[in-house]
C-alpha cells in the first residue's frame, strides 16, 4: 500500500524542480490502482503480465548460428539446409511474436497517454492522483530499454532473420510451397525487417506511438504531454539524487528501474517536443539528469549513457557545454586506457569540440 498521504507523495513544479522544497517521491514499488484507475490498469497490466514473457525469450535467444554457418558453407547438402530450416523456422516466430507484442504495446501506450494527459487537471496533479498508472507507463518504459538493450546484445536476431528471408525467397523461386511463409508473409516480413533493423526497435515503437498520440490528438495542448514526460524525468531525478527518498526503495533494482524510466523519458521529451529535449529553455534538467548517471556504476549505466549520446549526435540544437560534458564523458571513458600521451588525448578532444562547434554554428537555430 502507499505509504503517507497521496497528496504528499509529489509537490513537484516542472519548471523550477531544484528550488522545490516539497516531497518529491514516487511509489513505483507499491502503487496501487484507486476504482478511478482501475479498468485502465487491468487492461495495462495485461500488457506488462506478457512483457516479462517477452523479457524471458529474449535472454534466452541463442540463434542459429552454427546450423546457417553449416548450411552455407555446405550449399549442396539437402539434409544439412534442412537441418538449418528446422533450426530458423522456431525462432523467426518469436521474433515474430516480439515484433506483435511491440504493436500491441503501442496500442497500451496511447491508452495510458490519453489517461494521463487529459485536460481536466496539470500533469502533477496526474502523477499525484494517478500513481498506479504512472507506475505501468515507468514500467513500459522500463521493458522497453530492457528489450532493446538485449536485442542490441545479440546479432543472431538479425542473422537468423535474415538468413530465413534468403531461404524463404530460394524456395518461391524453386516453387517450394512452405506452411512457414503462412506465418510470416511477405508483408509481415518486410515490417519486421524494418523493426529489427532499428538498433532500438522498441524505443523507436514507444518515440513514433507518443508522437502519433500527438498528431491524432490535436486537441490535446502538446504541453500536456511534454510537460507529462518532463514532470516524469524530474521526479526520477529528484528521487535518485536525494538520498532520504532512495533510501526508502525497497529494492536496489528500483534505483536502475529509476534510471531507465528517466532516460526513457527524456528520450520520448525529445521525438515529441518541436525543440528537443537539449535546448537551454527545456523543462527537463538535462545536466543533473547526466550527473545522476554519472554518479551510478559505470557498468550500471553504459547503455543508458549510450542511449542519450546517440540522442544528441542526432540534434544540432544541443548547447556546446553540454556536448562538451557529454564528449568528454565520451572520450575518458574509451580512450584514456589506450592513449598513452596525454597530449593525444586533449588533442582528440580538440578536435571534436573543433568539428561539434562547426556544426553548431552552421545551423542558424543552434
């Protein structure tokens, strides 16, 4: 149950969060629904009850590898390429099933959203009032780093799919009907290429979902969502860098629970908001959102760095201090056990700010 009164369980001011003497703790650990919330949550929770079987099949994917490797280099051996399709056949339909989750999913999301963002009070308020439902959106958002930072971990998914597609299209053109193509189809095969060709398929489903929200919504303010996302990211800061609120975790995975949810969001601020999440008027303090990161284990935390670096590279927006924080975090962490001269490494580092500003001052909206 929760503990203390809900009302005092979030005073947060999106904009002025740091100077915010109020109580800025979340219960993802033990929220739970109110008879408001409740229909909503069931269907969600339906959702996230699938999500940890997704999470399963997905650490234990192993591949193919050694049965296609064989089938290659044996192209003559009827019984080694069957031997491979036997071994392909299995695994493309749970990747298919990864790929159907990720629509369903999308669907989830938009429910959520619109529970959230409504109009007839501020996101504070919903995050306060709406603490079971808050909790499922931090919880999709945690699968959603979760899945996409195994999938980036294991290059069968892609081989084991691509070599199924190769095979599929020898046997249309040798006129081999297979019960298999009924289940993965052209069309279908050709979405899931494009899914698993993302290097994060699922983030991307979530940043396109909230961004179609948007769009069908036009009634909507966009204000309602971002401010919902940026509301989302300053509590998660604000509970991981206070330590009377993380102490009352029940849990240490909640503190990396925390910190994806975080990540997670602000990469979501960016795909909806028109400036990005960089800029220097953006209701999310990027700057103590990094220090949280920083201050966690570096083996804790390398994908979700990654995640935010990949995010900025994409933006010209992004100011020059914090490019420069976010290259130099960049450069210590991968270059200074191999460069032996510390002159190489500070003109390496030259020559990024060099390139980086370049850029910045080519684009009139930096």
């Amino acid at each position: 149950m929760l503990s203390g009164s809900m009302g005092n369980l979030i005073k947060v001011l999106t904009r002025d969060i740091d100077n915010n003497s109020g109580n800025f703790f979340l219960d993802f650990e033990n929220a739970q629904p109110t008879e408001a919330e409740k229909q909503q949550w069931e269907q969600v929770n339906e959702v996230l009850m699938e999500a940890q079987g997704i999470l399963q099949d997905l650490q234990s994917y192993s591949g193919a590898g050694e049965a296609i490797r064989q089938a290659i280099q044996q192209p003559n051996d009827e019984r080694v390429q069957e031997t491979a399709w036997a071994a392909v056949v299995p695994l493309v339909n749970k990747l298919k099933k990864f790929y159907e989750f990720s629509v369903k999913l999308e669907g989830t999301l938009h429910g959520l959203l619109g529970f959230l963002t409504s109009a007839h009070c501020s996101p504070t308020q919903h995050l306060e009032q709406e603490q079971a439902l808050a909790r499922q959106f931090a919880e999709i958002l945690h699968f959603t780093l979760r899945f996409d930072e195994l999938k980036m971990t294991n290059p069968a998914i892609q081989n084991d799919f691509s070599y199924y597609r190769r095979t599929l299209s020898r046997m249309r053109i040798n006129n081999m009907a297979t019960e298999e193509e009924n289940e993965v189809n052209n069309e279908l095969a050709n979405r899931m290429s494009l899914f698993y060709a993302n290097a994060t398929p699922m983030l991307k489903t979530l940043s396109d979902a909230t961004t179609k929200f948007v769009s069908e919504n036009s009634d909507l303010p966009i204000e309602n969502t971002t401010d919902c996302l940026s509301t989302m990211a300053s509590v998660c800061k604000v509970m991981l860098e206070t330590p009377e609120y993380r102490s009352r975790f029940a849990s240490d995975d909640t503190v990396l629970f925390c910190l994806r949810v975080m990540v997670g969001v602000i990469i979501l601020y960016d795909y909806v908001h028109p400036a990005g999440a960089f800029i220097k008027s953006s209701k999310i303090d990027m700057k103590g959102c990094i220090k949280v990161l920083r201050d966690q284990p570096p083996n804790r935390v390398e994908g979700l760095l990654n995640a935010l670096r990949c995010l900025f590279s994409q933006t010209h927006t992004t100011p020059y201090n914090l490019i420069n924080t976010l290259i130099l975090l960049w450069v210590v962490k991968f270059f200074l056990c191999s460069v032996h001269s510390i002159d190489i490494l500070f003109s390496v580092v030259g020559l990024l700010r060099m390139n980086l500003s370049l850029i910045l001052h080519s684009n009139p909206k930096s």
